[in-house]
C-alpha cells in the first residue's frame, strides 16, 4: 500500500500541497483529480521522489521512502511531455530503465511493444520524431513498465491528444491495469479520464485533499459546491434549509417552485441545490417534482442529445438541460418559448459552500 | 475566368515550377538573395583571385595569362613532405596550436557550460556578462595585454619577484605561448555552443532518465553527453578553424620566431611581398580547413537534430 501522511509542499509563502493524506491499495486504479494549479502534478512528483516534501512521509508497504532518490524508488513516472529520449531509438528508449537496471533485454522490447498495442517489427527502429502522438505515448508507457515499477505513476501523459484517441488509450490504459495488477496513479484535470478509468478518486482543490472515494459516489454525493460542479456539468440553486430531521432535509428556493426533501449524508447544513444538466428536462407545462420557470434561449444539437439553455423568469441565473433528441422531439419547444426546466426530487443534491 | 483566378493560376505556376532560378526569385527564397550576392562579390571573388595568384610566377603583382606554374605548391609540398626549410615547421606549429587549443578549450569549457547551464541560478546573467565581455574588445587589445603580463620584467615577472622568484623564465616566443592566446581568445567560440546545447536538453528528459534508474554517470554517458554533442561538435568546429587561422597570437605572442601557416602567409604577402607564394599557402591552408569543417561535421548527424524540436 501506498501511503502519504501529512505531505506537504511550499514555496515560499505559496502551499502547493497542504498536509495531504492519502492511502492506495496495491493493484488500485487511484487518481489524483482537480483543477489546473490545485496542487496534483507536484503532489504526484513527491510520490515520484522528483520534489522533495516541505514536510510529511511517503511510506511504500509501510517502508519509509520519503527521502529514497527517484531511481531507487519502485515508481516509475509518465511525464505529461512523455520526455521520451530524442537521441535514441524507440527500441533504445525502452531498453534504457532494462539496462539501467542491469537486467538482460532479450525480448523485453518486443513484449512490451505488443503490450501496448504497438508492432515491434514496425515501431522499433525508428527515432522518437518519426513517431504520432499517441504512439509516442505508448512507447513511452512500455519505457516505464520496462522499469519493472510496483507502481506506475501517470502525469496527465493524454493531455495533449486529441479526444478519440485520449478515450481509446483511457480505456486501454484501464485494462493494463488490470492486466498487469499494477498500482497506477493518475493525475488528471479531466472528469471524463477520471470517472472512466479510476477505483479511486482523490478530488484536490487549492493544495487540499477535498474528497476522497469512489468515482460513482463522488459524483453523485459530493461534499461542497466546488466538487459538485467539477464533477460534471449542474445548474445550481441557492437554497434555505426549512426542516431537518437528522436523515433528511427539506429545503425551497425562490427560484423553483415546491420544495425539496431529500436524504443527505453531509453534516454541514446545505446552501445549494445541485442538479445535473443531463438530469433535467424542458417542457411547456411543469410535469416532474421540481422545476423553475424559464425562458428558452438557445437550442443546441449535439446528435443523440440537445441542450436546452435557458435564463430563469424571475432572477439573472441561466441553466441548462441536456435532454435526449427523441425527447426534444416529442416535446413542443421553441427559442423564445416560456417553459419549464424540471427534475425528479431524488435527482437534487443538497451541498454546502 | 476571373481576374483573380489567373493572377492564382499564375502564382501556382510559380511555385511549382522547376525551373531553380524561378525558385530563387520566390519566397522565402528572396530573403536570402542580399546575403547570397554579398558572398559572391566579397568571398567568392577574392578567392578566385586568389586561386589564380597562385599559380602565377614568384613575385608576379599581376595575372599574366599563359605563365601558370605549380611551382609554389610543389615548393610548399616539397617542403612539408621532406621537412626541410620552414613549412615543416609551420605545419606542425599549425596542427598543434589548433588541436590542443581545441582540447584545452573544450576541457575548460565543458563543466564551465554545464554548470551555467544547469546548476548556477543565481547570478547566472553576471557570469555570463564576464564571459562575453572581453569579445567587445579587440583581439589585439587582448593579445598584446597578454604580452605585457608575460614578457621579461612585465607584470607576470614582477608579481613573482614578490615571492623571491629571482630567475623568472622566458615566456615569450614559445608554441604554448600561442596556445595560450588562441585558448584564450577562442574560448567563448567553445562554451557558448556547449551552453547553448546543454539549455536545450528538457528538465523532464533528465528528470525521466533518473526516474528510470539512471545514476549519474549513466544520465551524463547516455543523455547528458549525446545530447550536448552537437554543441561539442560546433564548438570544435570553431576553435580548430579559428586556431588554424591564428595570425595575431602567432605574430604577437610567437614573436616572429614561431610561425603558423596564417602568420607565414601574413609573412609572404607584407614582408616578402610574394603574393603568389602567399596565395598557394592561403590556398592549402583553405583546403586544410575544408576538409577538417567536413570531417568534424560529419560525425553528427545534422538531419537527427534538426528533428528533435519535433520529439
């Protein structure tokens, strides 16, 4: 298992990371996920030993590996650029962690290359610039598990594919791990990478570790307002707490009408009402539990399904509903149209600031 | 069809055209017609001159068609190959002042470059000012403050007469004393190539070699060093061909009694004022040149590294 306790970075007067804590369990898919500049890639290059921590331990299997240098470390690093060596060969990139490590190359090269999809009798003996993107990629995946690595640690090393092939190598890359039952980290800014590919989420925000857990209860319990929006796209309501009984809370709103009462697991009190774009409908007539009066701004079609953007009746709040093309069909709705933007009450999720 | 359809028929038919000089006169060709046409009338020009000087007869101070003669080259050859008279000499002067200049230099330059390059961050921009400075001055300026610091009861003798140094050797007029010079002089043709190769090598190319096991030694043989090659290369590449045409430190520092082939041919044309003999050395010395600039240049591989922006 892979431990960080109170593991913490500064620069200066700026915390990059603040005494974070955090547990991988051998063989687990765990990624690090939040916005650009929370702190992930420098939390990452700590676990990497490339940053040394302004205070805290890193423990592997209850070793204490916090001030072990990176190359006697059992991690080995997918940088975001790849850094694949420009001088050398496909070949000679992956014989490199082999040699490095004083084992025999005899058909390593070729295993790993079909490992991750590539034809050895192909790809081998070319230089690194003769490479795609996405091959490069995967050259630079079987460099580091030539390494022989416990645990295989993943800098945002898709970001810079383009869509369709960041989603095949996600789900390639979620399969490898099984394959291998190697612990991989993964840092991220993307949900999509994170939801697809993870056991474990770890939700970093401003140097702080905010959530914690699995992809699916992330998502549909987040702990704040922040996680709830990054973890996918929601309109949010301010809301006013009118009874609470300790399992469930009711709460209304001036900007949809009725009131909602839903079971929810935060202690805070909630301020907001949290609910998905692809959880809500347009329609003329108010049919479903909750709704708010609206009127339809812009219809976008986006193939099987629309979005629906409309600007609330009675305050400056637009919203969005993302509703499958059949329904939009079926349903009478124009741009200019006064409607109604609804959900089902178990839809709402309640969340403080 | 439209006006506008011709004029791009028209422009195609440029482009595409095989025709080199139509080439030439397109862009981004154009730009480089100033520069190629100034070469022509002051390089290319002076060395056909050259060229033919040296086949005319000793002490012609004009070309006189139907008296060619090989006799310098035969006299130059003759000498180099028997070891008689001064050309021996003057070879191997050559040889060793640009060979060990280009060994010294790179020795000094190389952990000067990399700790520039990769460890100092503090003061970095003063360090680098001090290396460049001395270049605002001329090489004369430089070389004859040499000479002052060295020669008998200059400055050098006289610090040293401090500490009871009473026989203070001759420092002047020696082949190291050029050496001296030429390393001196040469030195910011050395490091600033090796600098410049050693900024370019990726903090993540170095911080993955290390994540990949590589131990100091290693990251320097396998990465490191391949990567600042070509920095090397071009290095070398400028101080041995400066070296090879060192004429001020030979003149100044070698003081007339130690010849190289820039400071014979200096001799040839001024002294002597035998501008065809000067030729024919001026001409070997450019063969020389050529020919190392190909051999030193051919042990990198030029297309490798204008690819690696794309790796």
């Amino acid at each position: 298992m892979l431990q960080a306790t109170d593991l913490r970075k500064e620069y200066g007067s700026l915390v990059a990371v603040d005494d974070v804590d955090l547990e991988i369990e051998t063989g687990e898919f765990a990624t690090i996920v939040g916005p650009s500049g929370s702190g992930k890639s420098t939390l990452l290059h700590m676990l990497a030993g490339h940053l040394e921590p302004s205070g805290g331990t890193i423990t592997l299997d209850g070793e204490d590996i916090t001030d072990t240098k990176p190359q006697e470390r059992p991690t080995s690093l997918v940088f975001q650029s790849w850094a694949l060596f420009p001088h050398m060969t496909v070949r000679e990139n992956i014989e490199f962690p082999i040699r490095t490590t004083g084992r025999s190359v005899d058909g390593q090269v070729e295993t790993l290359l079909e490992q991750v999809q590539l034809d050895p009798e192909v790809q081998a003996d070319k230089q690194v610039s003769e490479l795609s993107g996405g091959q490069r990629q995967r050259v630079a995946l079987a460099r580091s598990l030539a390494y022989d690595p416990d645990i295989l640690l993943l800098d945002e090393p898709l970001a810079s594919l383009d869509y369709v092939l960041q989603k095949q190598l996600q789900r390639e890359l979620a399969d490898l791990n099984v394959e291998l039952d190697m612990t991989f980290v993964y840092v991220t800014h993307s949900l999509e990478a994170a939801l697809v590919m993870s056991d474990k989420l770890f939700v970093i925000d401003e140097g702080d570790l905010i959530q914690t857990g699995p992809p699916e209860e992330i998502y549909r319990e987040p702990n704040n307002k922040f996680i709830a929006e990054f973890m996918g796209d929601a309109n949010v309501f301010a809301v006013d707490v009118v009874d609470s009984d300790g399992e469930t809370v009711t709460v209304d709103s001036g900007e949809f009408e009725g009131s909602v009462t839903v079971s929810t697991p935060i202690d805070d009190a909630p301020e907001y009402l949290v609910v998905r774009h692809d959880d809500c409908v347009v329609e003329p007539t108010l049919r479903r539990a909750v709704g708010a009066p609206v009127n339809v701004d812009n219809v976008l079609v986006r193939g099987n399904t629309v979005l629906v953007e409309c600007s609330s009746t009675t305050t400056d709040d637009d919203y969005v509903a993302e509703v499958d093309y059949d329904h939009f069909e079926s349903v009478d709705i124009a741009v200019g149209d006064t409607a109604y933007i609804q959900w089902e009450t178990e839809k709402s999720i309640l969340v403080p600031e | 069809m439209s006006a506008l359809d011709t004029l791009r028929g028209r422009m195609d038919a440029v482009a595409t055209s095989d025709n080199p000089l139509t080439a030439l006169v397109t862009p981004p060709y154009v730009l480089l017609l100033p520069l190629a046409v100034l070469l022509l009338v002051m390089f290319v020009g002076p060395m056909v001159a050259i060229v033919l000087f040296s086949v005319q007869p000793g002490n012609a101070i004009s070309l006189n068609p139907g008296t060619w003669t090989v006799e310098h080259y035969a006299e130059i050859l003759g000498g180099m190959a028997s070891g008689e008279g001064v050309y021996g000499d003057v070879l191997v002067n050559t040889a060793a002042v640009s060979a060990v200049t280009t060994v010294v230099t790179l020795v000094l330059s190389y952990p000067a470059a990399y700790a520039l390059a990769r460890k100092i961050k503090r003061y970095k921009t003063v360090f680098l000012l001090v290396l460049i400075i001395p270049l605002f001055t001329s090489v004369n300026i430089r070389v004859f403050g040499w000479a002052l610091f060295l020669v008998n009861n200059g400055v050098l003798e006289s610090v040293v007469s401090l500490f009871g140094v009473s026989n203070y050797p001759t420092m002047m007029y020696q082949r190291w004393t050029i050496i001296l010079g030429t390393t001196y002089v040469y030195m910011p043709f050395m490091l600033f190539p090796i600098y410049l190769s050693l900024l370019s090598i990726e903090d993540e190319t170095i911080a993955a070699a290390q994540d990949l096991g590589a131990n100091r030694w290693t990251l320097f043989r396998r990465i490191v060093l391949p990567l600042s090659k070509p920095g090397v290369i071009i290095g070398s590449l400028f101080v041995f061909i400066l070296s090879l045409g060192a004429d001020v430190e030979a003149q100044i520092l070698g003081g007339g009694s130690i010849f190289t082939m820039a400071s014979n041919i200096n001799y040839s044309f001024g002294y002597s004022q035998n501008w065809p003999l000067g030729s024919a050395q001026a001409v070997g010395l450019l063969i020389i040149t050529v020919v190392c600039g190909v051999i030193i240049l051919r042990t990198i591989n030029l297309k490798e590294i204008a690819s690696r922006g794309d790796a």
